[in-house]
C-alpha cells in the first residue's frame, strides 16, 4: 500500500523535475526526488508518527497533477495587497501589491540573477530535514513557487496576504514559499488556505506546503495562517523558521482539521536576542484529525520563546500536539515556557499530547505542561446556577477557552476574521 504510494509519487516527482523552466530549479527537483525514493515513508511504528495513521492517504486515488496555473476567477479577499497560488503555483495576474514599499513578490522561475542568488541560498537549507519523505517529496514537486524579500529596514503599514487556493479535488497540489526578512524589517504576513466553491465535498485530495522563513538581525515577522478545508483532503505542512541575532519571529494559527491534517513547524534562534511565540488553536470534528508537530531550537544564550497551543476536540476527532523545546549547550539565560490546553467535548474523542524540554545549559528558566479535559463543572454551574440555559453556558466557556488565544493576534482584522469562523463552525456542531 505504501510502497505503491511511493512508487506513483516518485513517476509524479520525476515527471515534476523533467519539466523544470530552470537548469537550477531541474537540479533542486531532482535532488528531492531523488530522496524522496530513498527514504521510508512513515508507519505506526515511526516515533513522529505513532498516532497518526497514514493508510488513508497511501489508499486514495489523489496523485495527479493540478490543472495548468490560470488567472483564478473566483472570489478572493478584498485585500490591497495579495499574492495567490492556485494549486500550489504563483499566479500573478490575480496577485497585487501596491501598498508595500520595500517588499519583492516574485515566483521561482521569473525570479531576476539577484533574485535567484537569494533563492539558491536559501532554498531547501531552511527546510533542511533529511529524514523527512513529504519535505522531500515537495522538493521533488516544487513548482512556480514565490519568494517574499523584505528590504533593509522596510516595514509596510499593511499585511501582505498569501492566498492559497484549491480549485479540484482529486489532485495533489504542492506550495513552496520562501520569505527573507533583511536586517531590521518588519513585516505582518497572513497567509489563507481557500477551497473553490466548485470542489465536490467529497472527492478526496492532497495538499503538501512548505513555508521556509529567514529573520535576519533586528527583523521582526508576524505570521498568521489559516487552515481550513471544505472537501476531506489530507494536508501535510511545514513551517521552518531560521532567527538571526536580536530577532523576532510569531506565529498565529488556526487549524480546523480536514480528514488528516499534519503541520510540522520547526524554529531554530541562532545568535544571542532572537525570540518566537507560536500560539495555536485547532479545532477537529466528526472524525477528523489534526497533528502539531513543533520544535523550538535554543541555539544560542539570551534568546527566549513561548509557546500556547489550545485544541477543542469534538465527535470522534483525533487531536495530536506534540511541542519540543531544545536548548543547546552553551544556550544559557533561555527563557522557555510550552504549554497545551484540550477540551474533550465528547467521550468518544481522542488527544495524545507530548510536550518536551531537552536541557543542555544549566542557567535556563524552562517550564511545560499539558492539560485534557472537559468543560470545568463548577463554572457550569455558576452559569447556569443564574439563569442561562447548559447549550448557552456550554458555548461561553467554549468561546472563553478560544477567545484565550485569538486575543494574542496582533493584527485585529485577523482576530476578527478567525473569530467569526471559528465560532460559526461551533455553533453548527452543537
């Protein structure tokens, strides 16, 4: 079953690099193709993947290749400035940007000699897990990818919206995406997973994204992401965020689970001063499934990090969360605190949560911890102790849990924006 998998993903990957517009987008391809036929693909019995099962995808009929890129002629954000992949490629004509001085949106392969030189320098060294198929297997179908390159000391007034359109099942659709801050920039990126009304809800289909980051010294990126899925699709993401000295990197997430959604997101602070924030809510139903995968690398002292990842778990969903911290040897004065708050709605619901330190420096402050559970009882009833209804008491708590996390987004138009979504979808499942 896998190796059939494999074997149909690898004809796709050559197929992929065969047709490469570049000599040096061919080679990266390749490379990843390459590897990607090399190395096994997850089971049961893989560490990483011990509560996530991944016999639904190897038997779906999901690896063809998306349509030709076209002008998207669907409904997208009113936004001033916005660039769109549809089915994992860049398309400029339904991208714009006029509002971010010192911002470049260029794709892979119309990308000028300077351009590519940032490209090349930093593709794929970002993302660099050897060991992982479908980080492999996105290097081996890279297409018209998009590089974002904040200039030196650029800090537009507006967010820049990355826009990721599904437009039909039954495909498999590959997204890369590389973004540069320069030293002491800002810049406030929210990127949107969107699926065409026209996706049959329930034709299967295949998402692999990767987003690499590199905040160079004094920048600072605030990244907000939104994933969520009409049709039952399995998406596999990545996130890898390199920090340079006195850096700063947040990342603001929702996830409401497809039928199997996967995101790896991995942080490494390599000089004195950076600092991360990953701050979660997922949200699975039915019998969804939802797996975060994180890792926040202290490579050097004086840097600090502080995680929060919320799920609300309903049905017979799955919820998986799995946080590492790492403070490296001679890592010293890290501030580190992880922590994971589930709420079980149902009793035939499931969270396996792991958080992780791994302490190699003995003048750190570290602290994790991990909590499931149902609605608290003695706030219950309080609530309805005076008057309110248990379906209305039951739905505050739940809005006050998420409402925990949304208030930390910086930017209110996406506290807005996932707030009504989140809620409208809870409403719907009580």
């Amino acid at each position: 079953m896998s190796g059939d998998f494999q074997t149909r993903a690898s004809a796709l990957a050559q197929q992929g690099a065969e047709a490469a517009p570049t000599p040096w987008l061919e080679e990266f391809r390749s490379r990843g193709a390459a590897r990607f036929g090399a190395l096994p693909l997850p089971t049961l019995k893989t560490e990483a993947w011990k509560y996530t099962s991944l016999r639904g995808l190897f038997e779906a009929d999901v690896l063809h290749p998306p349509p030709t890129p076209a002008p998207y002629e669907g409904a997208l954000p009113d936004v001033a400035n916005r660039i769109v992949l549809v089915n994992g490629n860049y398309v400029a004509q339904s991208s714009r940007l006029s509002e971010l001085d010192g911002i470049e949106c260029v794709s892979f392969d119309h990308a000028t000699s300077s351009q590519r030189d940032v490209v090349t320098q930093h593709l794929g060294r970002i993302a660099d897990d050897a060991k992982h198929p479908f980080l492999a297997l996105n290097e081996g179908m890279t297409g018209n990818g998009v590089l974002v390159r904040a200039g030196e000391s650029a800090s537009p007034r507006q967010p820049l919206h990355l826009i990721h359109v599904d437009t039909g099942a039954g495909v498999s659709r590959f997204a890369r995406v590389l973004i540069v801050l320069s030293p002491m920039s800002e810049l406030t990126l929210i990127e949107h997973y969107l699926s065409s009304e026209a996706i049959d809800a329930h034709t299967e289909s295949f998402t692999n994204s990767v987003t690499e980051v590199r905040v160079m010294d004094g920048a600072k990126l605030v990244h907000c992401r939104i994933q969520v899925s009409r049709a039952p699709s399995y998406h596999i993401a990545g996130v890898y965020a390199d920090l340079d000295r006195a850096a700063s990197y947040e990342l603001h997430q929702l996830t409401v689970a497809s039928r199997m959604t996967r995101n790896d997101i991995r942080v490494r602070m390599l000089a004195p001063g950076g600092s991360c924030v990953l701050n979660g809510i997922y949200l699975c139903r039915e019998r969804q499934h939802v797996d975060n995968h994180t890792c926040i690398e202290h490579c050097a002292p004086h840097c600090t990090s502080q995680e929060d990842f919320h799920g609300i778990v309903l049905d017979r969903a799955r919820a998986v969360f799995n946080g590492r911290v790492h403070i490296h040897p001679g890592a010293q004065h890290s501030e580190a605190r992880l922590d994971n708050r589930n709420l079980l709605l149902s009793a035939d619901a499931e969270v396996d949560t792991k958080p992780e330190l791994e302490i190699y420096a003995d003048d750190v402050k570290c602290a994790h911890g991990a909590t499931v559970g149902d609605l608290d009882a003695d706030a219950m009833f309080y609530l309805t102790s005076r008057g309110i209804d248990p379906t209305t008491a039951r739905s505050l708590l739940v809005h006050g849990f998420a409402r925990a996390r949304i208030d930390q987004i910086p930017n209110a138009s996406v506290r807005e924006q996932i707030e009504d979504l989140l809620f409208s979808i809870l409403r719907g499942a009580s």
